[in-house]
C-alpha cells in the first residue's frame, strides 16, 4: 500500500492588495503517496505557485494542516521548516536559481553545505548527480558558460544532491525552447523511474500529460484531481 509522504488539509493563503486581502489559497486539499508524479495545473493566478512554495517550505499557510511523512510542518518555525527542507525537499526553479560566482559543481554541492557534509562529501555527491543529469564534464564551468537547459539540467542535479526523495518542479521549461524543454521533461520522468517523487507545477497540457497523476486549480481551489490510467507491467 502506499505512503502519503505529503498531504495538504484545508490550506488558505491569502495576501494584502491595496486595502483588501486577495485570497490566493481557498481551502486546498490532497495528498501524495511515495513514488508518484503528480502535476498541479491550472490557469495563471489560480494559486499554483503559492502552493508549491507551501509545499517547499519556502512560504506558510494562513491556516490549514501540512503534513511531511506525517509530520505536521505547518507549525514548524523558520529553523525547523529550513531543517526539514534540506534533508526532504528538493526544489527545481523555473529562473534556475543558480549563483553565478560558483562553479556548477559548487552550485550543485551547496544544499549539502547546509547538510553539514564534509567539502569531500559534498563534492562527491554534486558529481554524481551530474553525472545523472549528463554534466559531469561542465562541473568546473560557471552557470554563464551553459545553455539554458543545461542551467535547467543543473538545477535538477542541485535538487537531486541531498538524496530527499521529493522534488518539487516550478515551470521547468518556462524559459526554455521545446527541444530542450522536452530534454528536461524526459530526464525528470527518468528520475520518477527511479523512485524519486515528483511534484510539478506547469502550464502546458502535453507535460502534465506525463504525471500519473493531475491536480487541477481555480481561483484558489481543487477543482478536480485525475489519474492516468498505470501500464500493466506496473502492477504487482
């Protein structure tokens, strides 16, 4: 049977405009089981992002229940939440995220650095991820010297480095072009192959299309949550 690893109940975030508070969040709520790859869809402004930085640990709910391995999170303060984040949370941004003055193999190594890894270990660590995501040979180059999906590509690897199990996805091929948006999406349905589970959050129906599974949004709310139908070889 499967493990919920993350669940949401009756998430609500809202945020000031002007004189009035804008409900972003409207009482969201699910759950993922260990494994899975699930896409959270839904138009512009529906509450995509917001969630997904929820789920990362980045932002809190107003209220609501958030859950990692059933533990409430929610509630954590910024030490604990950064705590759990590091050793559970791997997280692959749409802008890359990547520090310029460091080499790709320092980006990738530096969730370990919060960890407390050694510089050996950490080291070690980044260049295997690479070599997952086929970069290995960029380790010693600078985030300017890539290409946009090989900066996507080391994101990937960063979120890989610290071995959580989860990663969240925010629009990973946003500022891409389809060839290597498509390069991205495949290499991210090569890591849930591999056990890894995958929270994404896009705007294109072909991606979403490779989820097990799709959560739909609008105006704050689930409004629907359908699963692909699993190939048999799968079953046991």
């Amino acid at each position: 049977m499967s493990t919920d690893v993350l669940k949401v109940k009756q998430l609500k975030k809202a945020f000031q405009s002007g004189q009035q508070q804008q409900a972003v969040l409207n009482g969201v709520s699910f759950s993922v089981h260990e494994g899975e790859y699930v896409a959270i869809c839904g138009p512009s402004g529906c509450g995509k992002s917001t969630l997904l930085n929820i789920l990362g640990l980045l932002d809190t709910p107003d209220s609501g229940e958030y859950y990692i391995d059933n533990l409430l999170v929610s509630d954590m303060n910024a030490e604990q939440r950064a705590q759990m984040r590091s050793r559970r949370i791997g997280f692959v941004f749409q802008a890359f995220n990547l520090i310029d003055e460091y080499t790709v193999l320092d980006n990738v190594a530096l969730p370990l650095k919060y960890r407390g890894d050694s510089i050996r270990q950490r080291q070690a660590r980044a260049l295997e991820c690479l070599e997952k995501v086929g970069l290995a040979d960029k380790a010693a180059l600078f985030p300017n010297q890539l290409s946009g999906g090989q900066q996507q590509r080391v994101s990937i690897a960063r979120a890989l480095a610290a071995d959580s199990g989860i990663m969240l996805v925010d629009e990973p091929t946003g500022n891409l072009d389809s060839k290597n948006g498509d390069a991205v999406m495949a290499l991210l349905a090569d890591l849930h192959q591999q056990g890894t589970t995958i929270i994404l959050v896009t705007h294109d129906p072909r991606y979403a299309n490779m989820a097990h599974r799709q959560i739909n949004l609008l105006d704050g709310q689930v409004v629907s949550s359908t699963s692909a139908v699993q190939p048999l070889e799968q079953e046991t």
